[in-house]
C-alpha cells in the first residue's frame, strides 16, 4: 500500500506512507528556501515522485490534510475568513463567537469558490492523479492519528489523544479515547474561538515578534521575568481565558480572536515588560493545559497520553505534562505542528483501507526522524567546484573523530550528513556543533553564526549513555526529538552549560542513540575519549530565519554567508583559509595535514573502524 499524503497549508509538507511506515517526510521549505513556506509542497512531492518512483498507478490514496483550503498567512489579515472572524470578535458576545455552533456555518462559508478536491486535483496534474484518488482528512483527525500510530509505545491499552493547535477546520482542538486495535472515539471537538494557541500567537504578535513562527521565542523569555509582575499579567489574560466549571474545557470568555485580541493587549499590558508579559501568557498557557489534561485523565479513567497539534511544541509545558502523575506514558509528536498533519492523514487513509478490507492495521512507529534527501561524497564534490577560488577542502578517512579533535579545540563546525532531519529541530545531521562548556561559544554563534535573539537558549546533544549524568528525568521518558525539556544536574551546569537555558538551566536535548544516528553516536563518542564530557552543543544549520540547510549548496552557501570555522559534508572537509587563524596549532595541523588516504574500514552502519 502507498499512499501520498500532503499539507497545502502553512509550512507545507508531503510524505510517503509505503508498506506499513513513513518511509520519506520533507516540508516544502528546504527545497524553497523560503520559511514555514505556505501552499501546494510542489517541490516537496516532486522529490518525493523523483526518488521513490512514484507513478498514479502504483499510489493507492492522495491524502490531503484538511476539509477546508487551509489558511496561508496568520496575523497579516491577508485570508477574508481570517479577517471576517478577527472583525466579528470585535462586536458579536463572546458566548455566540465561541459556540460549536458556528462551526458549520464557517466551514459552508470557507467552502464557497472552486471545490478542493478540485484544487487539489489541478496541483497534481503534471502526475496525472485521477481526482477519484484524492481523499480529504479532518485536520485535528490528521493531528490525532499521527499522535497515536506515530507512538513507539502504542500498545493495546487504552489511549487518551489530545490535539491543540492555533485552528485549522474550525476547531482548535480534540479529545478521543482509542480502545482496542485503533477504535477512534472522539469525546469533544472545540470550536477555533477556544484557542489558547490563538491567546499565545496573538501575544507574540503584541510583542513585535512573527506570529505561528517565534512563539517559541515568548517562551524562551519568560524565565528571566519577576514574578510579581508575571503574576500582574497572568490575572489580566485569565479575564480572557480560562477552564471551564468542570475543566473539561477552555473557555474564552472574551470571545476575542488574533487581530482583536492585540488590539485589546495595547491597552490592557500597555506599561508591562515584554519579559513579565512573555511569563503571563506561559503560565496560563501551563495552567490550563495541564488542569485541562488532568481532568480528562480523571473523566475517562485513560493514564496513558499521545498528543499532537502546534501547542505541543511548547517544551517547558511538555516538561510539566511527563512530570504530571496522572498519566503513566506520554507520547509528545515530534515537530507536531501543521508539518506533521501530512502524516496524519495518510495513517487515516491507511487505517480506513485496511479496515474496509478487514484487515488489522499495524504501522511502524515512526523512529528516528532522518526522513528527508541525501546526498552523496559525488554531490559534494560537484558542489565544491564552483567555490575552487574561494574555499579548501579534502576528504576524510574520519571525518566523526577529526571533527571531535576540532571541536575539542573550540573550533565551531557545521555538520552536514546523511538524510536531513524532518521537522523544526536539528538532530545532528544538519547542525552546528561547538563545546557545551564554553560560554564564550553561545556568544559567538548568536552574534556571528545564527544573529538569534539574545536570550534564546541553545541545546546539548546528549550521548544516550550520559543522559542520567546531566538530566533529571524520574519517568524515564524517551526524549530522542528535542521535543522535551528537563531540570539539569550540577555536572551538566559544568560539562554543557552552553546548552542550557542562561537563567533557569532548564535542558532541552536530543538524547543519541547508536541505532537512530551511528555516525552522530560515534563522533559524541570520540568527542568524549578526548574531553570525558558526553555532549556537545548543538543548533540548526541555518542562519536566522531561513530554514535548515538541505542540499550541500546550501550547506556552503550558509557557511560562506556566517562566520562558522568549518564545514563538513559527508566525508568531506571544507573551510576558508582566511578563518583559519581562529583555530588553535592543533586545528590547523588537523586541516592542513594534506589528502587523507581512502578505503578505510567501516560498519554495517558506516561507522569507521
């Protein structure tokens, strides 16, 4: 069975479900350049139709998330539906604007205009897709599938799947039980005007920030916040929003949407320090959503978790979620985002041919995230060749152990290997690597490499083996995806404080496992021989605000463009010889040292020997 799905919404995505697994997954972004990229993932589906094969006759469903053209561009007012809703707010109480009851009334008035199935069908056409191929999934079904068939854990037990997300058909939120082998049962949808997710994309908006793109950056400010004025703030927005009497719902009492919600904060926060309000909206955003889950475990009886939609992506609310003692697991989707409702809705299409077959469905977890192209020592060499003026390079017998010798000696490396990570998170493939015990090292990448935002933490990846020595996590939660936050430990303050959160040294990492990355595995192994610290710090390849870097063009083009030391691409090192001077003796003799020779030993993984 293989079945296309695909995301026309905001960051664009198509994947490829092909015997039981997500076999491919890319977000049309790395191929556009363009961030969060919006629309038909053309490119995506071009490479996906490229390097699996894929033909009308051999796919069996188009899967496409959403019943309704998605949104394209939050907080500009371009979409009139948008902006019909934002005005409404303005004018119409609160109880008629957040009323289930306009759920129909919305998705008939959005459906006006070409059908999508028909849209759709027009974008797939240089593939010749007969439109009676094309199935279209409720989004929140889209986020609630991926959640629970993605799950490592799934088993037969009952499962409690939640999704939250800023909207998307309508509704901004579900609750479904699954029992037995995947028998949905949605408890409760709730209408757009419900959102929390809304609440906190309209206070990143308020604060100067890209709204559905640096909300992570609000929670990255809100530790540094006093207290007593956060709590000043927290009080104000609970006037908007809050639980329910029998807190199996978030009530927006305001009935406000984005644009009317920011027009309100201008008034209501005016005089309060972005920081104070940053730690207002996280801490409401925590209450609810914990108080919230809590009574659903309680309600339904369910203590095991999966969840999924955009709200999700929050690691310091997922951090409070695992440490909750009202569920046994919990399964956060990694990247669970609208990128992720591709999936989604191929697993729904997947689960509902097997059930009309009579079939049991079984998919494969969905494991290490390595989903995306790759590209070969050919591809970089090709690349390279343009640049003969400008940069040098040579190929390595061990590029994993010289790059650790290199970041031994405080040398700032970007790494590009293997299959490109799907998703918001780096997970070493496409990743700037430094020492996680240098400070001087977040300074450096903030103001030369990546111009982030001054109080934006980075991250440690961890060896799997030294995560008890740097992480506190009493429930032993998997945390392969940076997807997850932590409390650190008084050695990781010393081995990787460069990864922490500068002011409450909280730790968001992605834990290594020999099996999901051997190469990263094995250069965090060299990297611990030489120093006997088990991480290094790790960001994305990127600089700020352009997406990971895919193809090895990208990777140089990047690397001329900052001020990394070096770079590697797959076996090959590359760098400016004009940098070099930043590098200590040993960097240089490592660099310089001439043509490696070829044909060394490696492992069924590809891992030197």
């Amino acid at each position: 069975m293989r079945i296309l799905g695909v995301h026309d919404g905001h960051n664009a995505t198509a994947c490829l479900y092909d015997s039981g697994r997500i076999v491919a997954m890319v977000s049309e972004e790395r191929f556009s350049r363009k961030k969060n990229q919006s629309g038909f993932p053309r490119l995506a589906v071009q490479w996906l139709v490229d390097e699996y094969g894929i033909a009308p006759d051999n796919l069996d469903v188009i899967a496409a998330a959403g019943l309704l053209a998605p949104m394209q561009d939050f907080g500009k007012q371009i979409d009139p539906w948008y902006r019909l809703a934002s005005t409404m707010s303005k004018v119409v109480p609160s109880k008629i604007m957040t009323s289930p009851a306009l759920v129909k009334p919305y998705r008939a008035l959005r459906s006006l205009g070409t059908p999508r199935i028909t849209q759709l069908a027009r974008h797939l056409a240089p593939y010749h897709v007969p439109e009676s191929k094309i199935r279209l999934v409720e989004h929140h079904t889209c986020h609630a599938h991926a959640a629970y068939w993605l799950d490592d854990r799934r088993g037969p037990e009952p499962t409690l799947v939640v999704t939250l997300d800023n909207t998307g058909d309508g509704s901004c939120g579900s609750v479904n039980v699954v029992e037995g082998p995947g028998e949905f049962r949605r408890l409760r949808a709730y209408p757009s005007l419900q959102s929390v997710g809304m609440m906190y994309t309209a206070i990143t908006r308020y604060l100067g920030m890209k709204p559905v793109e640096d909300e992570h950056k609000v929670m990255g400010l809100a530790p540094y916040a006093r207290s007593s004025h956060a709590e000043r703030v927290y009080q104000i927005l609970k006037t908007h929003m809050d639980l329910s009497a029998d807190g199996l719902e978030i009530v927006n009492k305001s009935g406000l949407w984005e644009d009317a919600y920011v027009q309100r904060f201008q008034r209501e926060l005016a005089g309060f320090r972005f920081d104070n309000i940053a730690a207002g909206v996280q801490r409401l955003l925590e209450d609810l959503v914990t108080g919230f889950l809590k009574t659903w475990s309680r309600t339904t009886g369910v203590r095991k978790l999966a969840l999924g939609g955009g709200v999700f992506m929050n690691v310091k609310l997922n951090m409070l979620i695992n440490e909750m003692e009202d569920f046994d697991e919990v399964y956060f989707l990694p990247s669970c985002g609208d990128e992720s409702i591709a999936a989604g809705a191929a697993l729904k299409c997947a689960w509902d041919l097997h059930q009309a077959a009579g079939k049991e469905f079984n998919p494969e977890p969905l494991g290490a995230l390595y989903l995306g192209p790759a590209f070969s020592n050919d591809d970089v060499e090709a690349a390279l060749k343009p640049y003969g003026g400008q940069l040098r390079w040579r190929k390595c017998d061990d590029v994993e152990r010289e790059t650790a010798h290199l970041l031994r000696d405080n040398v700032v490396v970007g790494r590009m290997t293997g299959r490109m990570e799907f998703g918001a998170r780096a997970l070493g493939n496409r990743s700037i690597l430094a020492r996680a015990d240098s400070l001087n090292n977040v300074r450096k990448i903030n103001a030369a490499i990546k111009m982030r935002d001054f109080w934006m933490p980075f991250a440690p990846s961890l060896l799997s083996e030294r995560c008890a020595d740097y992480v506190a996590n009493p429930t032993k939660s998997p945390a392969p995806y940076m997807v997850l936050a932590f409390h650190s430990t008084a050695l990781a303050a010393k081995d990787v404080i460069a990864g922490l959160h500068p002011f409450d040294l909280s730790c968001r990492p992605p834990i290594v496992e020999r099996d999901w990355n051997p190469r990263f595995h094995y250069l965090l192994k060299c990297y611990e021989e030489i120093t006997g610290v088990g991480g290094v710090l790790n960001t994305s390849f990127n600089l700020h605000g352009d997406p990971l870097v895919c193809t090895p063009v990208d990777a140089i083009e990047t690397y001329l463009r900052s001020e990394l030391d070096i770079l590697t691409a797959e076996d090959y090192m590359i760098w400016d010889s004009r940098r070099l001077e930043k590098a200590d003796d040993l960097a240089r003799r490592l660099i310089n040292r001439g043509p490696s020779s070829e044909g060394s030993s490696r492992d069924r993984h590809g891992v030197p020997t």
